[in-house]
C-alpha cells in the first residue's frame, strides 16, 4: 500500500509554478499587474534571451518594507485581500503565489524601498531557498529581477520557443496590460533595443484610451474606431470598436478586460460575434477593445490560476449590454467606411515594378562636353534651339496647369444633370457622398465630392439597402411562424436541453417555438415561415444547443433568418449590368447616406470606394 506523505515546500511550489509560470511571458503578467496593484506610474520590463536569461520589472510605486519584503516570497501571502473576502476582488493580483512560484523554478531578486525608508531592502530566492532581506542600494519603488528561469525545472525548456518568439509573447501581454491603464508609462527592453515604449496618456478616460490604442493597435484602428459607452444596471461598457469593412481574418483583434483585466472569455466573444454577424463574412473577425465594469461581487475572477477567464453572475445581462451598444455604435456610423478601403484601392493601381526598373522616367546623365574644336566643327550643322518666347512659355504653362476643380474646360458638356434640368449637376459639397457624375460600365457610379471622387458599386449598395428594409419590416411586424402538421421532436443531452429550454422566450421571438420534452429531449411546434417546409429542425435545433453551450448565444436561428433575407435582398437589388439615369444614381446615393450600415454590402465588403484629389494626384506624380 502506497504512503501518504505531504510534499515538500520546494515542490508544492514548483507544482504551482507550471500552473502559473508556464513561459517567460506569464512571469512578466504577474509581476507588471503586482507592480499596477502598487500605483505605479511607470513600469520598465527587460527581457534577455526572450525571458529566459533575464526578466526584470521596474516600477515606483509604494514599495515594500524589510518585514513586507519577507513575506511577500512566502505562499499565500498577499496585501490584495484585507478582507479574505474572494467575492471582493478589487485587484489584478490576490492568489499570493506569483512570487514564491517563479522563486521555485529560478534566480529571484526583489529590490524594493518606500517612500520615506532611508534605504532599499532586498531579498534572494534560489530554486526555492529564501536568503534572509539585507540593505541594498535603490530609489522608491521596486524592481524584481528573474534570473536563469526554469533552471530548477529544466524540463520546461524543451518546450519554450526561440527567443523572439518568447519575447513576442512578453510584448502582447504587457501591450494588453497597457490598454487598460492609459495614465500609466510602459516600456519593453530586448537584448538593446526598445521594441515598446508608451508614454502616459493625458485627458479623460475616453480620449485617453482612444490614444492609448491608437498607440498599440495603429493608427489605422484608430481612424477607424467607433466610441461604444453603454450601461445598464451598474454594468458600464466603454470602449472602441472597427467599422466592419476595418477586418482581420482572425480574432486576434480583440481585446476585452473585466474591471481592467484582460479576459477570454467565451461569453463576450460569442456577444461580438452576435453583434458583427449582420455585417461580416464567417471568416472575418472585427477588431475592438472593450472594458467592461462592473460590481466584483457580480464577477467570479476566482477561475483559473492565470485569471484570464471569468464568470458573470447574470449572463443574460453581459450579452445584452454588448450585443446593443455594438449594435448602436455601429448604427450610429451611418454608412461610413473604413479608412483602409482607399489605401487598399491605391495600392491595387499602383504597378509593382521590379527594384532594377524604374517607375518613372529619369533623365540619362549628360555625355561630356566636347572640345574647343570638335564644338567649332560642330557648329555649322548643331546650332543652339531659338529662344522661346515669354508669351508662349506663359501659354504653355496655363495649357499644363491642372483645371480648377468644379469648373470644366470650355466646350466640354457635363453628362449629368440635377433633378431642375440644369447643367452642372447639385454641389458636390452638399452630400457627403457627392452628386452622381457617370455610370462605368453599366456597374459602377462615379460621383463627385467636394473634395475627391467616390465610385459605388451599384449591386452591392442597394443589396443592402433593401436588406436594412426587409430587416425593418421583419423586425415591425415579427417573424412570421408556420406550424408544424406534426411536432418535431429532437434528441438532446440533458444539459443541452435544459439550455435549449431556458431560451425558448428568446427563439420564439425569432419564430422557433419549441419546450422541453423529457429529460432530454425538445419537441418542436412551431418554425419560421422563412425557412420554408423542408427545413432541418433537428439540425437546427441541434446548432443552436451546440452554440449555446460553447459561446452562450443562439446564432444559427439568427443566422439563418439573416442568410436567407440577404439572398431575397441580393436577387431583388439592382443588377450589375443595368444602366441608370442621373436621377437614379442620385437618389441611389442619397439612401446610402440615410441608411446605417451602407458602407459594406451583406458579405463585409465595402459597397464604395472614396478617393481624395490627394490620393488621386498622387497617383499621377503630382505630389
């Protein structure tokens, strides 16, 4: 019979080191979000070899003092919870095992002095032993050095990628931290070069944020970001999100924090999705950072050792408040695109040339002059070119200068004419999408803004305007129901029943009216008229039960209402191919700019393409 023996120290905490430090990057989480928990102003990571050979953390905040200082390397031990009181967590840290764990595995060195201490304190771990806290050299604050990480465990090491990689993995995770404290100065150290430096952000938590992503994610997010700010019974959610046509082909994208803790979290996620899935292909994901506040009593942070996932008391909350200030936001954008859209256009027509060829044409140097006598012999046959005239040259430089812009040359007749008659069109400047000027080969409108061109593509604007209209009169009048001759009755796992039945409320206003049927099972009565008589309700049934358990949200019913209004609206829009008149491009224009969601068809993609005279004489050489 085997014997039950209780582990030594140095082995509980290497245990709970490979829950805790499984990479370099996870060490510099814990230690940047200790240093945040101490009001620090500025945090200073180093990194060597990825992490490996050297990790520091510098900050100025509070400090410890010697006794602090001592216990903060012992298990459990911790100044996050007062109280004891797990349902109040008000900070980043509280388990107490980031310090004695990374001691475990490595070569730890804390320096830290308060504020008004006379000297710093510092204290060395090794593979688990603790050497007693002597004075050291140090301003306020404190910096934490790993050194030799996973020598105690050098197992580990297998399994650690190359340096970069590793280093990479730091930088997310301190990029991420930075979000969520604007007001706080970050830099990243690598092997002499400083990969990330971000200066503390000024003005208010909004403009903040906004310049505090703009500075990680890039300027293009944030040109084409969209202030979200929502809040419903003491939940608050602020953030910025992309405009759909501003993509990526994965969600590595978005970023979501829970009081200020970055978060996976399969609810938020699925509520995203829930409120993209109108306007974005399945294999397209926005790009956004949330943050979501709320009561830490109303939260279970308690989850897993690296506490990157949660647990909300009222779900149904949560995915709510997400999915309808998405849904606002993007609303409230009106049928502007992204920034992108034009920057991808101008690089598509500009031509890719070799580096050995030249895109424009270059004067060949000069050949030498020639001599006294060969220019003498010369001179009969090779004589100088007259001088030109002051009056031509002024006549040639009017002939190439650029016309003003509005006013055509003489004798050339516009195409189109404004809804009077009159020649000339409506002022541009007076639609943000310009007044209709042509129509290219039967496909697209050319309008002219105050400011530059914009060319629609006829189909794919009015395929979403006439969805935006059936959604409208699906949504006033409901979703039309069609009873089943015989109900329908499908086969779940318990579980998946009981949620399936839980949401029946919520499928019924979508037209699927179904109740629990036993222990396992649901029976179906009535189906959404729109999906016809042959429809799959069992596979249906079992999508939406799939998709409640994986991401909390009923998707494929909505999915499916949507996928099938946005084929009725792409067969009932104007073709391509179809020729129009003046009036109908402009008044083609004028819904697009009175719909919301106008700036990308039913697929994601753009349904125009802005183009400023910069960008157009650029095009030309012109600037």
């Amino acid at each position: 019979m085997p014997i039950i023996r209780r582990l030594p120290d140095t082995l509980v905490n290497q245990i709970a080191a490979g829950e805790v430090v499984e990479r370099p990057a996870a060490a510099v989480k814990e230690l940047v979000e200790n240093a945040l928990d101490a009001g620090a102003r500025r945090i200073d990571v180093t990194l060597r070899d990825g992490g490996k050979a050297l990790l520091a953390v510098a900050d100025d905040g509070c400090g410890m003092d010697p006794d602090q200082l001592a216990l903060a390397v012992e298990r459990h031990a911790t100044s996050k919870l007062p109280d004891g009181d797990l349902t109040d967590i008000r900070t980043l840290g509280f388990r107490g095992e980031a310090l004695p764990s990374i001691g475990a595995v490595s070569r730890l060195a804390i320096t830290s002095r308060t504020v008004d201490a006379d000297h710093a304190s510092a204290i060395l771990v090794e593979g688990g032993a603790v050497h007693p806290v002597g004075p050291a050299p140090g301003g306020p604050g404190t910096r934490v050095e790993v050194r030799d990480l996973f020598f105690a465990t050098p197992a580990r090491l297998k399994f650690l990628k190359t340096s970069r990689t590793e280093s990479q993995h730091a930088i997310d995770i301190v990029e991420r931290l930075a979000m969520a404290h604007p007001h706080v100065a970050f830099t990243v150290t690598d092997e002499g070069r400083t990969p990330l430096r971000l200066a503390a952000s000024t003005g208010g938590d909004g403009s903040a944020h906004l310049s505090r992503l703009g500075a990680v994610l890039g300027r293009e997010f944030q040109e084409n970001a969209i202030p979200v700010e929502a809040e419903r019974a003491g939940v608050r959610l602020v953030g910025h999100i992309g405009l759909p046509t501003f993509n990526k082909p994965t969600a590595a994208g978005q970023y979501l924090f829970v009081n200020g803790r970055p978060v996976k979290d399969r609810l938020m996620v699925g509520a995203v999705r829930g409120a993209y899935a109108d306007f974005l292909a399945r294999d397209r994901h926005a790009v956004l950072a949330l943050f979501l506040t709320l009561d830490p009593q109303d939260v279970d942070v308690n989850v897993h050792p690296a506490k990157t996932e949660v647990r909300f008391r009222d779900q149904a909350l949560i995915r709510g408040l997400i999915v309808g200030a998405l849904k606002h936001a993007l609303a409230a954008a009106g049928h502007r695109a992204s920034t992108t859209v034009a920057a991808d256009t101008l690089a598509s027509l500009t031509p890719r040339v070799a580096p050995q060829t030249a895109l424009f044409w270059e004067p060949q140097p000069a050949p030498p002059l020639p001599s006294v006598q060969q220019a003498n012999s010369f001179a009969p046959h090779h004589q100088a070119p007259p001088p030109v005239a002051r009056e031509m040259a002024e006549a040639a430089f009017r002939f190439q200068a650029p016309q003003p812009v509005g006013v055509p040359p003489a004798g050339f007749a516009p195409a189109a004419r404004n809804e009077a008659g009159e020649a000339g069109a409506a002022p541009p400047a007076s639609f943000p999408l310009g007044a209709a000027r042509a129509q290219v080969h039967a496909t697209y409108i050319v309008a002219q803004t105050g400011d530059g061109i914009v060319i629609v593509d006829q189909h794919a604007a009015h395929e979403r305007l006439v969805y935006e209209r059936m959604k409208r009169e699906m949504l006033g009048e409901g979703v039309k129901r069609q009873m089943l001759l015989i109900p329908e009755v499908v086969e779940l796992d318990p579980a998946d029943a009981e949620r399936v039945g839980e949401r029946s409320d919520e499928l019924a206003e979508m037209g699927l009216v179904l109740e629990t049927f036993g222990s396992g099972a649901v029976v179906v009565r009535e189906v959404p008229a729109m999906l016809g008589g042959r429809a799959d309700v069992r596979g249906l049934v079992r999508d939406i039960a799939d998709e409640l358990a994986e991401l909390g949200d009923a998707l494929a019913l909505k999915e499916r209402l949507e996928a099938i209004c946005s084929r009725m609206a792409c067969h009932g829009s104007v073709r391509a191919g179809r020729a129009m008149n003046v009036d109908e491009m402009n008044a083609l224009l004028r819904q697009m700019e009175a719909t919301p969601h106008s700036g990308q068809c039913n697929h994601g993609r753009p349904t125009y393409v802005e183009l400023k005279l910069g960008d157009i004489e650029r095009l030309f050489g012109r600037r």
